[in-house]
C-alpha cells in the first residue's frame, strides 16, 4: 500500500509545472524514506531529479518500493481539477497498475478521485557522481528567470562567467550582444533578495537557453535557485521546496568544437 | 562554433 497527502495541492501543481516542459513522462520511485524522480528530457541534454522526503507529507505511507511511471500530460489534466487549498492524496495498491489521486475541498464537502493508468517506463538511471563546484551562485529565483527570458530574445545560448566579484550573464546573434551583470550583494538585508557568490576559482560556461528557460518553470516553488558550476561539467540548477525536497536540474554544457 | 554535449558523457549509468 501507498498512501502520500498534502495539506494543499499547490504543491504538487507546482512541482508538475516544474518538470512536464521537460519530460513527457516519468517514473516516479517511492519508497519508505519518499518520492524520488530522475529522468533525462529526451534529447540527454537535460535531467531533471526529484526529491520529495517522507517526512515533509502530512501523511506518507510506503510498505513495498514502488516504481509508478506517469504520463505527465495526463497528470496535468488531473492536477488541473484540484483547487490550490484542497488536500491531495495519492494512493496506490502494491502491484497497481493504476495510481488514484483524491482531492478534498477544505470544508470536506466536496471529495474528487481521478484514477490514472500507470505506465512501464524504460528506465536509465544515471549516476552523478560527487563534484566540488568552482562556483556556487545563490541568486533571486524571479531575477534569474527573468534573466533567461531577457538574454534569450538574443541568442540561442547564455554564456555565464563568475568571478568574486559577480556574475555575468551573456548572449549574442543577429541583434547584437546582450549583458546582465550582477554583483555579490554586500549587505544583506532580506537573504532571499541577496546574490551570494562562493568562487574556488572564475568559471565561463556556455548553456542553450530553451533548456535554462525550462528550468525556470520551477521559480514559483521558492525564493532563491542556486547554480553550480565547473569548467567543462554539468550545470546544476537547484531550487528548494520548502519543507520537504528540492528539484534538481543538470545541463550539459556546449564546448568549443 | 559550440556544440552541445550530452549529459550520457559526463554521466555513468548506474
């Protein structure tokens, strides 16, 4: 038997809205400690990883490890028919091959189920393996969408270069050239407006922007996002859920051929 | 000219 409730099903509309501009679909991994999702969008560019812990549902019950594969289409459908306050439950027998959503309306006057076929997915996991970061960039998660948005209007790819002193967002094509400077912010006042730079050494890596503007489907889930970064490896994006997990994004850089 | 990499480079499957 699996059983997972949220108080409000923002949550989970939020997190879906993050992760279906990437992935069509995805298995979603539960076992006794949460919900886990790894996948690559199907180019292998991209991966997205998922993590929501036990412990932040208000109820969680897995007794077996249970891998559910959903079309995130039709999840969406689903999730549509839920309002923000309404409590979600998702449930699930061992062994189903269908997974059933309930939603309940605060004054538990209205209950909603939604029964969804499962799918077997054909899974690759990848393993990630541990990096020390040259640069870790905490930043408004608004500022960077909008920074995404902004520089994709001029090129297919952001080039993003960090230093002590800040970091430089860039892109260039037809137009012309487009570049967005942020300093480390000196004193901070409220931390989810701050820019923090933690630089080991100066990093310039080249990103295609459809992917980083993917990425930023995920802002509505918190404040800040915080970027990774190494020469020549994988970007990290990550933004925090409050009180129970993180969605994680890595891109593949582009190289000089 | 860049070239996009893949992430199956940088990446093993487990």
């Amino acid at each position: 038997m699996f059983e997972a409730r949220l108080s409000s099903a923002t949550t989970l509309k939020k997190v879906l809205d993050a992760i279906k501009d990437l992935l069509n679909e995805a298995t979603f991994d539960c076992n006794d400690s949460g919900i886990q999702l790894q996948a690559m969008d199907n180019s292998h560019v991209s991966l997205v990883s998922l993590t929501l812990r036990a412990d932040g549902f208000d109820k969680y019950r897995c007794d077996r490890n249970l891998s559910m594969g959903m079309n995130l289409g039709s999840m969406a459908k689903i999730m549509k028919c839920a309002n923000n306050d309404d409590t979600v439950t998702m449930k699930a027998q061992d062994n189903a091959d269908t997974v059933v959503f309930m939603f309940e309306s605060q004054n538990q006057e209205k209950v909603s189920d939604y029964e969804m076929k499962l799918m077997n997915l054909d899974q690759e996991h990848l393993g990630i393996p541990e990096t020390d970061y040259a640069c870790i960039v905490r930043m408004p998660a608004m500022e960077f969408a909008r920074i995404c948005r902004d520089l994709s209007q001029f090129g297919e790819s952001l080039v993003i270069c960090c230093t002590k002193e800040g970091v430089k967002f860039s892109a260039s094509g037809d137009v012309g050239s487009a570049n967005i400077k942020l300093a480390q912010t000196t004193s901070v006042d409220k931390e989810e407006e701050a820019v923090i730079i933690e630089m080991q050494e100066p990093v310039t890596l080249t990103f295609a922007c459809r992917y980083l503007n993917s990425f930023t489907k995920a802002t509505p889930l918190t404040n800040q996002v915080q970027l990774s970064m190494s020469m020549d490896v994988p970007l990290v994006v990550e933004y925090r859920i409050q009180d129970i997990g993180h969605v994680r994004y890595y891109l593949a850089p582009k190289i000089e051929d | 000219y860049m070239k996009q990499t893949s992430l199956k480079s940088f990446f093993s499957f487990t």
